[in-house]
C-alpha cells in the first residue's frame, strides 16, 4: 500500500496498488495548482482514511472540463481524487512513499515556461499524448 496526504495531514487516504503510470503537464491550470506531475489510479485502488470532507474541487469553465481538488484547510493539490471515472490523474506530490515509478510522458509542453527544461527523455506532446 502506498499512503497519501496533504501538508496538514488533514486528507489522508492509501492505494492498495501501485499507480498504472506517471506523467508531466505543463498546461498554464496544472502549473498554477502546483501538481503538474500526476499518477494515474484506479478508482478501486483508493480507500479513504479520513479528511474527504476536506477536500474542496475547482470547476473550471470551458473549454476545460476536469475539476481540480486541493485540501480546502492547506491548499495542497490532489488532483482529480474525488473523480467518478474507474481511473483518473492524482497529483504524485500528495504521495508519502515511492512509487517506483518513472516519467512516462510530458503533455502541452506548448504552454511549457522558457525556465523548465525536461531532461528526462520522456516523449513530449504539445497536447494530450497518444499512449
């Protein structure tokens, strides 16, 4: 099992599998959320240990359509954790422990900032990646 907080520690939950894969976006939403490497789970994989009822989501307008959800008491980003979708992105930084995972792909590196350089030798795509 791999555990998951925010800063405060006030959402706190675990998955019971290893995420199927990790990613970069450095479209302009991510990188003002601060979350802009996330880890694909499966809904199944997510149990709650407390602090659901902190975790907030900002509704973005068109033509964006995935909510973004933070810990309303500290701010940190969690990605889409409240989604409905069997798998969905979470943000890698609420992770407590290593993965064992490694960059698979960097997405809209057309809104990439002139300041990040990726060294990683991912694939880069300047929209959504065909995986």
């Amino acid at each position: 099992m791999i555990r998951g907080s925010c800063c405060c520690g006030a959402v706190q939950f675990e998955l019971l599998a290893v995420p199927s894969m990790m990613g970069t976006c450095h479209c302009l939403r991510c990188r003002k959320v601060g979350a802009s490497t996330i880890v694909f789970v499966k809904r199944d994989d997510l149990r709650w240990l407390r602090g659901w009822e902190h975790v907030a989501r900002h509704q973005p307008e068109a033509p964006y359509k995935y909510g973004r959800c933070f810990c309303s008491l500290c701010g940190t980003s969690l990605g889409e954790i409240l989604s409905d979708e069997e798998s969905f992105p979470i943000a890698a930084n609420a992770l407590d422990a290593e993965t064992g995972l490694r960059n698979r792909f960097h997405e809209f590196t057309s809104e990439k900032p002139g300041w990040y350089e990726i060294f990683d030798g991912a694939p880069q795509s300047e929209g959504h990646p065909v995986l």
